[in-house]
C-alpha cells in the first residue's frame, strides 16, 4: 500500500508541475513524431521499486539462520538518456544510456547482520521503423543491441566472522520492441503512449569471495550467463508547438538469471551455501521523461 501510495503521489505531482512549466519548454516527443526529421535528445528519472526474487538466505541451524532472506537490493531509482535522429518519414536511429540503482537490502539479529546492493548499466543502439498506415495510432518497430553490466555486493557478520560476495556481470545480445502512440485529446495535443521491449543478453559473471576476520579464506571463480530482459511502460505524453515533449508513466523491467543466489549460507566455510535462490530482478515504479528537437 505505501508504494501505491506513492506511486500515486509522484504522478501527481508530475502531472501538476507538467501543468504550471511553459508552453514552450513542453512539446510533443522529438522521437516518436512521424515525419520530424533532425537530431532529438531526452532525458528520464524515476523511481524503481524492488520486486526481485530472494536470493541470499542462511542456514536455519547457524546463527544468521534468524536472519530474513535478501533479495539483491531494495527501493532505489532509475535514469536514462538518448539521443537519436529521425531520416524520414519511417526510418530512424537511437543510441540510450541507463543506470538501475536498487538500495541496501538488510537484515540485522543481535551480534548478526547481512546486506545486499545492486546496480545496473545498460547501455542500447537500435534502428526503428514506423509503417505508413491510415490510423490515429503511430507505431515504431525497433532492433538492435543491448549491453549490460552489473555489479552486485552482499555482506554479513558473524561475530567474529564476516563474508562478502561480490559480483561483477556483463552480457551483450540482440533486442527488439514496439512503441504505440494513440491521441487522447488532439485539441490538448495529448497522447496515450506504451513500450514493450525484449532482449536475450549473453556473457559472464566473476565473483570474489572471503570469509574470515583477522586471516579470512578468499576465492574467485567466475561461470557464463544468459540474460532475459523484458520491460514495458505505458504513459501520458504532453506535445507542444516547439517539438520538444513531457511524458509521465509508469515502467517495469525484469531481468531473468541476473542475480547471484546463495542459499543456507553458514559460517562454516568459503563453500558453506548452495545456488538454490531466485535469480530474477525486477523493478518498478512511476517515471518521468522529457524530450527536445535539436534542429
């Protein structure tokens, strides 16, 4: 209920300062209008609630066994850029960068305590399309390239024991989506607008590992992964005379196998888990995007 609520309040008050900012810093999406040929930019924030599976738990029988189970990270936000240009009346291009940055995941039980982070990069060159067809709806096909990388820590204490895993991903592959953008209101320049994207990303994950305070044991080893990627959005976009646009909505990402797990991590020894956890991250959350022609 307190991530609803918020939800709702971040879009409500996205939606009011869209309201009071000047016509002419508000136009419609540089990079989703048919025809509007030239070079745009935009920028995005938001904020990324965390629903990942868990995936650091500790051995009922040993002492962080009253320790709760972790996902990889809890609350934190996300943040995107692109650029691209428009050739046409159906071809263009696009280039994005992004960060997914997730808070400390923790759990603390007398003289024991455990954490977990997560921070993800991507990073996408792609080729659209849009179809010339007689509808109110526009449509933009897209494919192209996906990088990935990741880094992910997870802590815990044992008095007077300690371990930290830290991990390390990158994975590249192919990715395709679809963009719809229906007017909602044409005197108010208002559109209903939506994404789905999918990708397969391929590549490796290293770890490092110790356990120990004063002498602590160490190893690393490191093991290839395959990565699916899914994410949709669907928002209200405020199109102006001078190009540029405000978008406001709410977007979700999951990403399949990326997370590391460990479960029924003791105290025992550098080997003292088995991967029997979840793998997946997901986040959430309400987001706020602004785009602008630059010729």
């Amino acid at each position: 209920m307190r991530k609803i609520l918020l939800s709702a309040c971040c879009l409500a008050a996205l939606a009011a300062a869209s309201s009071m900012v000047p016509q002419a810093a508000l136009a419609q999406d540089a990079g989703a209008e048919p025809g509007k040929q030239g070079w745009w930019v935009s920028v995005e924030g938001g904020v990324a609630f965390s629903a990942s599976d868990e995936s650091l738990d500790f051995r009922d029988d040993d002492k962080l066994g009253d320790l709760d189970s972790l996902a990889p990270g809890d609350d934190g936000f996300e943040a995107r850029f692109e650029a691209g240009k428009q050739f046409d009346q159906t071809w263009d291009h696009k280039v994005g960068v992004g960060v997914l940055s997730f808070g400390d995941a923790s759990d603390r039980g007398g003289f024991t305590f455990a954490e977990q982070d997560l921070v993800v990069g991507l990073a996408d060159i792609e080729v659209g399309y849009r179809p010339e067809w007689n509808s109110a709806m526009d449509l933009r096909f897209s494919a192209g390239v996906r990088g990935l990388t990741a880094s992910g820590k997870s802590n815990w204490s044992d008095v007077p024991d300690v371990g930290e895993f830290t991990d390390k991903t990158w994975a590249i592959g192919p990715r395709v989506g679809v963009e719809a953008s229906v007017p909602v209101n044409v005197e108010r320049a208002l559109s209903l607008v939506g994404s789905v994207g999918v990708a397969a990303l391929f590549g490796e994950r290293s770890t490092d590992y110790e356990i120990g305070f004063l002498s602590p044991a160490r190893t690393s080893y490191s093991e290839s992964v395959t990565i699916w990627n899914v994410d949709a959005s669907v928002g209200l976009n405020k199109a102006m005379s001078d190009g540029s646009s405000f978008t406001i909505g709410y977007r979700a990402q999951g990403f399949g196998n990326l997370a590391a797990n460990r479960f029924n991590v003791g105290s025992d020894g550098i080997t003292d888990f088995v991967e029997d956890g979840g793998t997946t991250v997901i986040a959430h959350g309400p987001f706020a995007k602004f785009t602008i022609p630059l010729n």
